[in-house]
C-alpha cells in the first residue's frame, strides 16, 4: 500500500462505517466488507477496516498479538493512534491471539460508560465452531451464530460483562472480510 | 458538490468522531454521549444536531428524506434538504418507504419504518430530567444510580392536581428498561411506535453536545403508573383532507372568526391517503 489509511477516505470510510453501524444496530448479524485488497499478514480485511474507519490520534490502542510489533508499525503509520501497554488506558483493543478476560480492559464509569474499550478481536471462523444464540436489543427474537477461535469461556465472559450493563466492553469480531458485532446489551443464551 | 466543502460539509476526522459516539450510543440505548458539536451553518434550534449526525452517516447512495412537525414542505425541512443537495449531491424524495436516512423534527412518520431506514431525530433538550434538577453534574448521577423518583413524582403530581399527566409532547420514556429518554419534542402520540421499532433511531442534540440512540427492536415504555395507564391522543374529528381518523391531526384556524379545520400532521401520508 502506498497510501496511508483509505485510498479513498471519504467514501470508503463512509462505506465501512455504515457497514459497522448495521452490525452494531443488528448483534449478531454478520456483514461483509468488499473491499478484500486492504488484508495484511497479520489483520484480515474486517478488522483493517475498522481501524481506518475508527481509529485516530484521539484513541489510544491496545495491542495483544504473537505479531505486535507489526501491527503497531501498520496501526501507527495508517491512523496515528498512539499505542499502550495499559488495558484501562485503551480506547480500542486490537486482538489477533491468545486468550484474554474482558474485565481487565476499560469498563467505563458509572457516570460515563461511554468510556469503555472497544475489543476488535480477530478469530478464527464464523461458519464453524461452537454455535451460540444471542439475545438483546437489536435482536427481534434471537440470532445464531457459529465461532471458532474465540476466547475461553466466551459464554460465561460475555453474559458476566453483559450483566454489568451499562458498564461493561463492546465487542467486534472480526474474520477474513466478515464482521459480527456484540454490544454490551448482548447476551448469550444458549 | 461545490469546491472548498468535504463530502457531507463536515472533515473527515470531525465525523470519525461523530461515528465512535453513535456506536458507543448504539451500545447503551438511551445514555446521553458526549460528543464534540462542530458549528454549523445555521444557528443552534435549527437542526445543528440532526445534522451532524446526517452528514456522519450518509453516502451516495443514500436517499434523504427531511421533516418539520410532519411536512415536507416547511422551511426548516427544505433548507436542511437543499444542504445536503449542495453539500453530497444526494437524491431527496418525499416518500417515506423510499427514504433511507430520515431526520426528523418532532415527527415520526405515520407509515411504519422498515429495517433498511434511519430516522435521526433533531433534539433541542437530550436531558429529560433538565427542568427537575438545572446541574447537570447532579442529573449525571440520577442516570448512572438509576434515580428516577423525581420524574415519578412530577407525573404523580400532574395526577393529582389535573386528574392526568399533562404532558403532550416530549413524554419521557425508559429505554430498555434502563435509561430515562426524552423522545424529543415529538407528540406523546408518537411514543408507541418507538417501541420495537425497526429502524435505528438516532437523536442529535447540537446545542447541548449530546449524541443518543435506540437500537432497532428495543423496548421503549411511556412511563406511567398502573392505576393511571399511558394515553395517546384521540380526535373526534378527521383530516378535512384525506379524512384520515389515524394520524396525527393539526388544528389551523381558517378565517378570522376563528372556525377551525383538523389536517394530517404527515403530508406524504395525507397525499397518499387522497390517491388511494
């Protein structure tokens, strides 16, 4: 890539966004980015594109990956976000691998819950894997999706994050060019 | 698109930020977000809100459409239109069910939204406990500990000195069973259609900085007490036009000894009601 961020800023963010915006509205819903040439090794296509989309020199991002060094480079030079060590500290998280428990990150305040991170994590299927059913706003009954790659115990995780409401994280999980969105309303139920 | 504007009038990174708030605001249905309200060009009570949220939001292939009290025709509903004309080079339309972006002033639209469109609410007051408690560090708090005696206590006292709750517009409402919304100015009568809705709804509030929003399918409750249940409004009369006896009816006076008419509030209903 020869060009930082999108080639097209305008647009293609404007795309992306009301692509992350339909996820968010509808949990569980998966949406497909188009746009397959952004990929690298190391991020797939959903995730690159929320973080052009989203990130700048106002969030700060957490990094946890077997890559880090990379990813921050790319992060860096394509957003500017400055990048942290601190989970509490982070706007946005990226994660590519290894477990992680979703209460060490920034929940948000009482008087401020808007402040909670924002977990991009990247797995590894969303055709197969463990099914699980998700209940919430958004959601007109419930919605099926099928993960694999994704943390431990992410059923007892989401619901005692979700149990927290109006703390609590927000989830993107992101595969290849797919995106499912979990806010923190969500809850697993089956 | 004229040169010197971005697409959507707004810098991309203004509406990056815009874009994180509606996220966070979609992630908590109800909860009033911060955001950092740009000047527009045109004065604060005219939309500012509304229509940074739009601006964020919208793409080319997008068809806007834009209301004042219901009418495609009043002035604050065909400036806002022309803007986004000159400003995105989109397509504007009339017809409820062909709008994708709707944004609204005090109206929702009569026929009901699918889950392809987005109503955005331009919203002059977001904090429904305002005229309760003026700090807003105070009211801050009555949020975040769920504290809603007060609101409760103004209802029961319109209860007890009037027989009803007087309110009529801006009724509040729970979201989710969490937050207390104010709906913006919007006839209480356009309540029940917030519950469950189909379409997001995202309300702008430019004056106050304050970004909020309801996810589709969402509950969305009138508070009201079991003994004095919520109440929409009813007219004996129908719409001298369409003779509509559903919608949202206006009173205009037509002629100096103050005879009166009944019309429907939404033109687009109201002209389709006449063709059919």
């Amino acid at each position: 890539m020869e060009h930082v961020g999108f080639k097209n800023k305008t647009f293609e963010s404007q795309g992306a966004f009301r692509l992350i915006l339909q996820a968010t509205s509808n949990p569980g819903k998966k949406v497909k980015f188009m746009n397959d040439n952004y990929s690298q090794k190391d991020l797939h296509t959903s995730s690159v594109n929320i973080i052009f989309t989203l990130l700048d020199l106002d969030t700060n991002v957490f990094i946890q990956s077997a890559q880090e060094n990379t990813i921050s480079n790319f992060i860096k030079l394509h957003t500017g976000s400055p990048i942290t060590k601190n989970k509490v500290e982070s706007d946005f998280a990226v994660v590519t691998d290894g477990d992680l428990d979703f209460d060490s990150f920034n929940e948000g305040l009482d008087q401020y819950p808007d402040k909670a991170t924002t977990l991009i994590i990247q797995i590894q299927s969303m055709s197969q894997g463990e099914d699980f059913v998700l209940s919430g706003p958004g959601i007109k009954n419930s919605n099926r999706i099928t993960l694999r790659g994704i943390p431990h115990n992410f059923k007892e995780k989401v619901n005692a994050n979700s149990s927290k409401f109006p703390l609590g994280v927000d989830i993107f999980l992101t595969c290849k060019n797919e995106l499912i969105s979990l806010p923190r309303t969500i809850k697993i139920i089956n | 698109m004229i040169d010197g504007f971005n697409f959507a009038y707004l810098d991309e990174a203004t509406k990056r930020m815009i874009r994180r708030t509606i996220l966070k605001a979609i992630c908590i249905p109800g909860y009033q977000c911060p955001f950092g309200g740009r000047e527009m060009p045109l004065a604060y009570g005219w939309g500012t809100g509304g229509i940074q949220v739009t601006a964020s939001i919208i793409g080319m292939n997008d068809t806007l459409k834009v209301i004042d009290q219901g009418a495609d025709d009043t002035t604050n509903a065909i400036s806002i239109k022309n803007f986004f004309k000159k400003v995105c080079k989109i397509k504007t339309t009339e017809v409820t069910e062909n709008a994708t972006i709707i944004q609204t002033r005090h109206r929702i639209p009569e026929k009901k939204l699918s889950e392809h469109q987005i109503l955005v609410y331009q919203v002059p007051q977001p904090e429904p406990l305002r005229r309760l408690e003026p700090k807003e560090q105070e009211t801050r708090k009555l949020h975040a500990y769920e504290e809603y005696a007060l609101m409760h206590v103004k209802l029961y006292e319109e209860i007890s000195h009037y027989g009803s709750v007087i309110k009529t517009y801006a009724y509040p409402v729970r979201t989710n069973r969490r937050y207390i919304t104010d709906p913006s100015p919007t006839p209480k009568f356009d309540n029940p259609k917030m519950d469950f809705m189909e379409a997001l709804q995202l309300f702008g509030a430019g004056r106050e900085r304050r970004i909020y929003a309801i996810p589709p399918y969402t509950s969305v409750k009138s508070l009201d007490f079991e003994d004095h249940p919520f109440e929409i409004q009813t007219w004996d009369e129908r719409c001298d036009i369409c003779g509509s006896n559903n919608s949202y009816l206006d009173e205009i006076i037509v002629n100096d000894k103050g005879e009166k008419k009944f019309i429907c509030s939404d033109t687009n209903y109201c002209e389709k009601n006449i063709k059919t």
